[in-house]
C-alpha cells in the first residue's frame, strides 16, 4: 500500500510554497537543495536566461533554480518580478539574481500571517508565450 501512496505522491504537483530562488550560472552550478528550472514550458527548448558566446557560437547560461526546502524559516515566496538593470526593485522585494540587462526580484513575507498574496507554488520559463498560460501569473 506504501508504494502506491510514494507512486501517487510523486505523480501529484508539489503545492508547497517556494522558500527561496537563485540565479546559477549553469545547471550544474545549482546549489544542493534546489532544482533548475532547464527546459522552457511552451517548446521544451533549453531554458538558459542568456545566450553567451563560446568556441563554437553561443551558448545558453543563467538558469533559474528554486527551492522548497531552503530559505529562511517561517518565511514564503509570494511573489516574483522582472525589472530592468536601471530600475529600483519594487516596495518589499529584493534582488534575487541577475541575468544580462534584467534582476529577477523576489518577495518573502512570514508563512503564518495572513497573505496578501497567495504563495509561489511553481516558476516556469516561457520561450514564445506573450501571456501566461492558465494556473501562472506573468512576472515579466
């Protein structure tokens, strides 16, 4: 009975708030106890922030990792945003990382008090989409 009940868990989405986001360099930098978010949601393409030259053309880099196990205790990610280079980051967000010309900036209040915004369960990458696709709200 155990291991339909891990089967069925592991095919569930995760709903736990994220607690933390970074910005790596690449994949393999992604620090333990994150995941990369590698590959876009609309065409399955490499989802690297930045294209880079290298020896042979250019290559993908920068890679959005998330966490729902690190972060500050008591804390939860309720919302993300994108803001160019010469922009402030909004009222109550801070710079999470940085990619080329943009600063993904993050918001973090405490988990027991009432939000004012539902938590962040989930961030993906979009490489064609101009909106949002159902369930995900536009960051930038």
């Amino acid at each position: 009975m155990s291991k339909v009940l891990s089967a069925l868990g592991g095919a569930l989405p995760d709903e736990r708030p994220l607690l933390s986001l970074q910005i790596v360099e690449s994949v393999a930098k992604c620090p333990t106890g994150y995941w990369p978010v590698s590959r876009t949601y609309d065409e399955d393409a490499d989802a690297g922030l930045l294209r880079q030259n290298g020896l042979f053309g250019k290559k993908p880099s920068h890679y959005i990792c998330l966490s729902k196990s690190e972060g500050v205790p008591g804390y939860v990610m309720d919302g993300v945003t994108v803001v160019g280079e010469r922009e402030a980051a909004p009222a109550g967000y801070s710079v999470a990382g940085r990619a080329g010309k943009r600063r993904l900036c993050t918001r973090v209040s405490r988990h027991a008090a009432a939000p004012s915004a539902p938590p962040v369960t989930d961030v993906i990458v979009c490489s064609k989409m101009r909106s949002a696709p159902q369930g995900f709200i536009l960051a930038g």
